[in-house]
C-alpha cells in the first residue's frame, strides 16, 4: 500500500492561504482514488478533495470554491492549494488513496491552524 509524507502546514489568519503537499512512497500514476482528508479536534475524519480515475473531482462543500487539489505524477505528489481559509479549516491534514472502502496507512498529517 502506497504511504505518505505531508507538508506544507502552519498557522495563518482567516483570510489566509497554505498550500499542503504529500510525497508518495511510490508511483501514483495508477492510482485509482487519491485524496486529502482532514481532522478536527474532536471530530471525525472527512474527506476535504478527492481524484477518482475517470471521474469528477470531489470537493466538500465547505471547501468548493477555496481549495484546488492537484496531482504531479512524475513527482509522486499530491497538492491542496488552500485559500481565504477559515477557522473551521483548523486540523490535521492528511493523503491517502483508499482501495474501495479501505483505506491505506495514514502519515503523520500536517497541522493546519487558522485564528486571528
């Protein structure tokens, strides 16, 4: 099962913007499905945008419009480019590429916190 290592975290104001990487420890290229998840404190894990291989783009609804999920396979990495963040985008984020329901390992995460 492909793992992750994200980046890319910090403390920023709402208003601001972060742009999060995963570095995958192999090739992406034919991975099915290829997101990045988040966790809050206290809160389940959600799913915050997703690539599936033939099909849309998946964002959550509290994210349209702000994050852009993009993929550069030759560099096995996955990106979230986040803007005008809120404190509701405070958590830990995370990749992964999940085989139907199952999900693969999960990495360390990288913290996100957004306060004035």
């Amino acid at each position: 099962q492909v793992q992750f290592v994200e980046s890319g975290g910090g403390s920023v104001q709402p208003g601001g913007s972060l742009k999060l990487s995963c570095v995958a420890s192999r090739s992406i290229f034919n991975i099915h499905a290829l997101g990045w998840y988040r966790q809050a404190p206290g809160k389940q894990r959600e799913l915050v945008a997703r690539f599936i291989t033939g099909g849309p783009t998946n964002y959550a609804d509290s994210v349209k419009g702000r994050f852009t999920i993009s993929r550069d396979n030759a560099k096995n990495t996955v990106n979230l480019q986040m803007s005008n963040l809120k404190p509701e985008d405070t958590a830990v984020y995370y990749c992964n590429a999940p085989q139907g329901s199952n999900f693969g390992p999960w990495g360390q995460g990288t913290q996100v916190t957004v306060s004035s």
